[in-house]
C-alpha cells in the first residue's frame, strides 16, 4: 500500500488524507477473577476532496480500494456547501512524553500481573473487585496533503478502572496516562477509599452549599455544559452563550483555562490536527475575562483568521472541533477539605449528559458523593440531587483547589462552588 | 451501496474449518462488511456528506475453560482466530468459563423491510433532508436547525465451531434534528428522531416534528418546576425509560454475577406493585429499529418476561451467563460491532399496559406533575438509584392540566419506585428509539409503553 497514490487520481483541486493504525489490548477481571483477555487491531484511512472550494468525504479500511474511496470523495463534493482551503506548515511544537516505549514493550503478563495485585489487594481489604479493566493503545498517524504536507505522529495511552463492592456500596476510579506507571495499587485504594467513606449513611436538608466538584464530577458536566460554548462552530451559528463576549469578564477572576494541544504528556496532545495544523496553547479565559474560541479551518477562514489547531476526527470521521486538553489552573487553596465548614465533596453525577448543552443548565442525581462538616468527612447523603447552571457557577467560584489531575480531556482541580442541593 | 469485495461466506466457512484443525474447543467468529452514507445539514447548508466502507473480523475462542478475543480489519482469514487462540492461552482466568448449549442454527435472511435502505441513494437522501428542515422550519425563532441522517448498510456473518451459520444482510437508517430556538437572550434545545430498519419510518413525520419545533419555542418561556417529592404522572417515553433505567439494567446477568445489582438473589420475591408487568422482547415486529432475529451469540431472539403482576421472574441472559446461574439463554447478548465481545443487553423493553384511562389516572393523581418526553438517562444498579430527564411537564391541580413548564431531572431508587407504581394505563403501547451505552458499547435499543402513575416521584427543579 502507498498512500501517495491517492493524489494520482484526478478531478479534484485538493486532497487529504489521514491514516491511523491502532493498538488495543486490555486485561479485565470480574467478581474478584481475572476473566478475559482481548486485543484489537485497527487501520483505515479518511479521504477530503476539495473541488471548487466544496469539501467531500470518504473512507475505507481496505487499502486496495484507495484510489477508489478518493473518486467518491470527489464525486460527494458537488453537493457540500462547505468550503476550506487546505494550507501548509513549517513549524509543529514537540509535546513531550506523549510516546512511551514500554508501553509498546510491556509483556501481556505484565498487565495479568497488575490485574491480579488489584484483585488480591481488594480481597486483603474485605471488598469485591466487581469490575477492573486495564488497557494499554498504541496509535499510529499518517496526515498527507496536496499541499506538500507529510507529516506522522505516534502515542500510547495506559488506563485503568477499578470498581469495587464494599458492603453494597459501589465505588470506581479510573487513571489515565501517557506512560505505563506502576499505579494500579494506587487506583484500587482510591476506589476502596471512597467504598469504605460512602458506607455511613447519612440524611441533609435542601439548601445551598459548597460543593466540591472533583475533576472526575467536573469533566462529566464540562464536557456537556461547557466546552461547546467554545465552540467558534455554535458562536458562529449563535448557540454559544458566550458569542460576542471576547473581552467580556465571564467567570469569577479566580478561574484561567487554556485548551492545551501541546502540553507534555497531555492525553490529548499531538504535533498536529486532524487537518495538519500545528497545535497550540490557546488562552480561553484569563482571569475570568473571556479570551478566545476553538477553531478548526472552515471556522477560521469564515473569520479569516488562524485555525487554532482544534479539528478533532478520526480516519472515519469529517474534522469537528473540539478541546484537546482542557487545563484550568489551579488556585492557591492546598488541602480543600479542610477548609469547608458544610459541604458536598462530588465524584460522580448521574445522568451527566442530561446538563443541556446550550443553556448550561443542569438537574443531575448524584452516585458518588460524601459530606463534609468542620473540614471532615462524615458521610454519603442519601438519595440527593444538584441543580444549577454552569455558567452561573463558574460566576462565582469559592475557591480552587491544587490537587490537578488529568482526566479524559480535561486538566484541572477541584473547584469550589455555592450550589443548590435537593436533600431527602 | 456497493458490496464488499470479500466473501463474507466464504472467509467465515475457511475461519471455522481452521479452527477446528487448530483444535480449539469452542471458536466463534463474526464478520462484518458494512457502508455508510451521512448527511448533515445545519441551517440551510451540507455541512457533510459522506460515505465509507469497513470490514472487519471479530474472533471468540474458548478453549480449556479461558476466552480469548480478537478483532482486526485486517482480512486474513486465519490471523484473528489463531490471535484469539493465543489471548485465551495467557487469559489469566482461573475460573472455567462455560457456554449453554443452544440450537444449532443455520439460516440466510434479508432485512430489507417494505422499502429498502438500498434503494435511496446519498443524492435522494440529501434532498429529503432539505425537505425535513423546510418542514421543521415553523418559525424565525428557530436560530438552528441541524439534521444528521445515517444509513448504515452490513452484510454480516456469524459462525461457530458448533455449526452454526447465520448470514444476515441489512442495515439500519436514522434521523437526528437538533432544533435551537432563542429569544431574548434565552435559549432551548430539542432534539426529534426516527430511525428504523427501512424507509417507512419516514412517512408522515411532518406533523410529529412540527410539534417538536414548536415546543423547542414554547420552552422559552416556560418556568422551571419545583424541587421536591411529588406524585406524577409519566408519558410513555418517561414510562419506558424507567423500564429501561430503573428496571432494566438491573436484571443484566452479567450485573448480577458481578455484584452490581441491587436485585441479585430477588427471583421469585414481589419487588414491584400487583400492577407492573415488564417484558424484553426482541422479536416485537412493528418496532423496526432494535429488534432482531438472533443474538451475536446465534441464539434467537425471544420475548423474556422480567416481572409479572410486581413478582421477578428471570434475568436477561448471555449464553455464559445461563451457564453460570444454570438458567437459559435470553438472546441479549449483544454487542456494538466485529471489534466488540457481545455482552447483556436490552432489546426492546417496556410495560405491559393496565387498567386505567388516562382521565382516570389524571382525577387519581389530582395534584402533581405530568413528565413528557425523556432527555436520557442514567442507573447504578448496586446501589439501586436512578435519574432520568424529561422534555417539558405540566402541573396538575385538582386532576386538570395547568401550566406548561420546563423539563426536570427525576430521581429515585429501583426498589421504591417499583412499589411506587399506582396505574398504568390501558392504551396501545409506543416505542421510541435510542441507543444504550454499557462498558463502552452502544447498541440500538427502544423502550416503550403507555402512562403510568407513580407517588413521591423526587424532582430536581428549582426552589
């Protein structure tokens, strides 16, 4: 297979192209038992035919059929009414320690051997490891356009997820990285932790409080409340809530957020976009005030502007925009537990993806949560709900934690926030 | 839509036969070639149309008690099997895992339905669209109207060393609008769509979406509920996400066996109201959309009563976890594509419908709140709580309906609310389309019913 041979067929004006080539494998064990191991293996390659400044798209897992997949992506162009021109560069940012050898190395048994400390901790602590997985992805990318780029890029990833059972109370965390760490003790006394502080059980009254909202409860409600504001796609169209506010002090000053593409070891990080932009450190919100949107090229040439490097796809998919690392930095506040005289420390939501999208409003149950008093924890509230809005909260923020962690997509702390919630 | 070049058969038949010289005890395989044609449309411009073709193999080896699994686009017949042959020998499962015998079935089908997928091209498609958004488009208060329609197109084999063969061509095809209205600063979403097996979903759905447009406006002005504990009224929507989410879930085997449901070792006991009655039923025909002949373990597909008259009657079944809990085999286990081991799944899941009129129901509920239409929602089923959003609801005073108001998050615990139930009404049931998302895995799914009455419903709306 030769990729360049797409750019032999005719008929278009410019052409892209992206390969990507995955490697998956994950152990998972089950009810205390390691149970199955299963490995994935993943090629395909993405077409965009530019023809007349209008965009058509195709894809295809089957390499013999290349040239074929570049004539209907031809073909699909007359009807879009999209356009964009496909440009070159010279210059990409190095983001570090997105690549790790061992990943690629590390023996299968490696994993069992993770897996099974995992089960033999939770047995030592009186808990049932319901449900563990542990994975290890080695991605592969190929981005070629008309225009002279050919450019390639290589990640792994290493994650794992421990849930577990402690009295009949389910508790779970995950970690996520670039580089195999010897973590997965840590990740499994985190979620016994958490088990063990959610049995007491406990009954609060409807009021507002302060609640800590921990990256894992953030990222579930950002993610649908939040980032599509940035959007330059929704402020373009008008569903952006912060369309028109550049400059504009938004949030509460204690709040800075950058979308980091480059930032060392982010789980999102790359030398370039899925249309061969350079990436980049965009400042979002700087102190509050408003700074900047997420563009991808269509979005910025109806500016006519840069392209900020945010076109998000895979080799099946049209580029769309989308954050890479979402990194809100972290306040002055060390120990925030400590420092709540009543409140609710957030894990996990439930129903995230109800948090409506345009308004930012949000009505959630709550799954995993714990109640403080005097700087302590006390006990899981029974049966509680949250609701607010997200862009009201971030208003008025109490204050930020330090302890940062990266997961998913986004890079942040804890943040504390006024916010109602329904008791029983 | 043109078909793959491979033989699906052919590569399937080469697959088995190489297992079997490998002496593998239990070897399945599925192979799928599929396309997909896409459109989206957002205010009056394609923003994309494309279309893709895929292949890939998925390899499910037991061999001496331990399960292995690969998936590869990669079409080398022998490759994937011998893989998964591998995985299973380093699986580091100490546990035997055991299948329960099932038929042996062999069978060849189209689902192509009254008014085949095949037959509307990507150019048709993309005139329909523009039709869909003219229609949609009632008012200038309407800032966006986004359209996405699929057509997913797979020629599909499962096969196993037990001899099974079933070869099965069809796909499925979806609508998705997205409607923004705003106005004054203010703004609301709602969301219409259909999606089924074949293009007859399509008909006469120019009034269902008008409607929908034209609460996405009425929503702008509308007040948030209350908070609080409150006796409701649920639509069918509402009705059969409860099934799904606060009932569903939690009857999952492969939950059960791992401790992770709220019901493990509830068989036989009454756990809901005389009036519950709730089936899974794959073979439903009219519901076009997840409904299916066979399982992706080859079992066929079957109609499985969950509770009767408030009692626990059976769980929903992989063939693994028949084996484990000496039950039989439900034809859940499902799973998202090739790349993807089939676990538990719902199909179509509902409430079978009851006694009541809804006028009766309103007079019984006299005051309180009537819940429509559901915005997803979410269960943890060990600890036995679940949330759900509805579209919009009504306050009920004195068995009338008063205000419009906003949509809320409702909240509860499987094992109240089940006993919660007070009617359920007697009506023809309606389904609406969906998919479910488990350990990473969607699949299309309906649920569905008719309205229901439930007591201290717990609401998030606003103070």
């Amino acid at each position: 297979m030769n990729l360049k041979d797409a750019f032999s067929v005719k008929g278009y004006d410019q052409l892209d192209l992206l390969y990507q080539e995955s490697n998956m494998r994950s152990a998972t064990a089950e009810n205390n038992r390691l149970r199955n191991f299963e490995k994935n293996l993943t090629k395909g390659v993405g077409i965009r035919a530019i023809v007349n400044g209008k965009i058509g798209f195709a894809y295809t897992t089957d390499f013999q059929k290349l040239q074929e997949t570049v004539k209907q992506a031809i073909k699909l162009a007359k009807f879009s009414n999209l356009s964009v021109t496909l440009k070159s560069y010279k210059k990409y940012a190095k983001p570090k320690g997105i690549f790790d050898k061992k990943v690629t190395e590390l023996g299968d048994e490696r994993l069992i051997d993770a897996l099974q400390s995992a089960v033999s901790f939770v047995k030592k602590n009186n808990t049932i490891l319901t449900e563990a997985t542990i994975a290890l992805s080695e991605v592969y990318a190929k981005y070629l356009n008309s225009e002279g780029l050919d450019l390639e890029a290589k990640g792994t990833g290493f994650s794992d997820s421990i849930s577990i059972n402690y009295k009949n109370i389910e508790a779970g965390w995950t970690g996520g990285s670039r580089n195999f760490e010897n973590r997965i003790l840590k990740t499994t006394q985190n979620a016994v932790d958490l088990a063990k502080n959610m049995s007491k059980k406990g009954k609060i009254k409807t009021g507002k409080y302060n609640v800590i909202f921990h990256p894992f409860a953030l990222q579930q409600m950002l993610s649908y409340g939040l980032y599509p504001s940035f959007d330059a796609d929704f402020v373009q169209k008008g569903t952006s809530k912060l369309a028109g506010k550049i400059g504009e002090q938004i949030f509460d000053e204690k709040l800075t957020i950058n979308d980091n593409g480059i930032l060392d070891a982010g789980l999102s990080s790359a030398p370039f976009d899925g249309e061969g932009v350079p990436s980049q450190n965009t400042p979002l919100v700087e102190k509050g005030v408003l700074r900047g949107f997420l563009y991808d090229l269509i979005r910025a040439q109806n500016e006519k502007r840069e392209s900020t490097g945010n076109a998000v796809r895979n080799f099946s998919t049209l580029p769309e925009i989308g954050v890479t690392n979402f990194q809100i930095f972290p306040g002055k506040i060390k120990d925030i537990t400590s420092e709540v005289d009543k409140g609710l420390l957030l894990y996990q939501p439930l129903n995230p993806h109800s948090t409506n999208p345009v308004t930012g409003d949000f009505s959630l149950g709550v799954m995993e949560a714990l109640w403080i008093e005097n700087g302590e924890i006390k006990f899981a509230p029974k049966h509680i709900m949250i609701s607010g809005n997200i862009f009201e909260l971030l208003k008025n923020i109490t204050f930020i934690g330090r302890d940062v962690i990266q997961t998913g997509s986004l890079v942040s702390p804890s943040i504390v926030a006024q916010t109602q919630v329904i008791g029983d | 839509m043109e078909n793959s070049k491979y033989d699906i058969v052919d590569l399937a038949q080469k697959v088995v036969k190489h297992a079997e010289k490998l002496k593998i005890d239990y070897a399945d395989i599925r192979i799928e070639a599929s396309s997909t044609a896409s459109v989206l449309r957002e205010n009056k411009k394609f923003e994309d149309i494309s279309f893709g073709n895929s292949f890939g193999i998925g390899a499910r080896v037991i061999h001496k008690g331990k399960l292995g699994f690969y998936s590869t686009t990669n079409p080398d017949p022998f490759f994937a099997v011998e893989q998964a042959l591998n995985l299973s020998k380093i699986s580091p499962s100490k546990e035997k895992i055991k299948l329960k015998d099932t038929k042996i079935i062999k069978d060849k089908f189209k689902e192509f339905g009254k008014d085949p997928i095949a037959n509307h091209p990507i150019e048709d498609n993309a005139e329909f669209i523009k039709e869909v958004e003219k229609n949609a488009n009632i008012s200038p208060k309407l800032k966006s109207i986004r359209i996405s329609h699929a057509n997913l197109f797979t020629n599909y084999i499962f096969a196993s060393t037990e001899g099974s063969e079933i070869l099965r061509d069809g796909g499925r095809t979806m609508l998705y609008v997205f409607m923004t209205a705003k106005d004054k600063g203010k703004l609301e979403q709602i969301l219409f769509r259909l999606g089924a097996k074949d293009y007859t979903v399509y008909k006469n759905y120019e009034e269902p979406l008008k409607k929908r447009a034209k609460l996405a406006i009425d929503l702008l002005d509308a007040k948030k509920p209350p908070a609080g504990r409150f006796n409701a009224l649920l639509d069918y929507e509402c009705t059969g996400l409860f099934a799904h989410e606060a009932l569903g879930h939690a009857v999952e085997a492969d939950l059960i066996l791992k401790n992770q449901s709220i019901l493990k070792g509830k068989i036989g006991q009454k756990i809901a109201s005389d009036v519950v009655n709730i089936n899974d039923d794959s073979t439903i025909p009219d519901d076009n959309w997840s409904s299916f002949k066979y399982d992706n373990e080859g079992v066929p597909g079957k109609s499985t009563t969950i509770i009767k008259n408030g009692v626990l009657k059976s769980y929903l079944h992989s063939r693994e976890t028949a084996a484990k809990m000496n039950a039989e085999p439900t034809g859940n286990a499902r799973a998202q594509n090739y790349a993807y081991l089939p676990i538990v799944r719902m199909s179509n899941t509902y409430f079978d419908s009851g006694d009541y009129s809804f006028n009766e129901m309103l007079e019984q509920l006299k005051n309180g709140y009537y819940l429509v239409g559901f915005r997803g929602g979410q269960v943890g089923t060990l600890k036995g709580t679940f949330a759900f959003a509805s579209d919009y609801c009504y306050r009920i005073e004195n068995g009338k309906i008063r205000e419009f108001l906003k949509g809320c998050t409702f909240s509860g615990k499987i094992l109240d609310m089940l006993k919660n139930v007070l009617a359920v009404e007697k009506a023809k049931r309606k389904f609406t389309i969906g998919f479910c998302g488990k350990n990473n895995q969607k699949v299309p799914v309906s649920d569905g019913s008719v309205h229901m009455l439930v007591k201290d419903l717990h609401l998030g709306g606003e103070e």
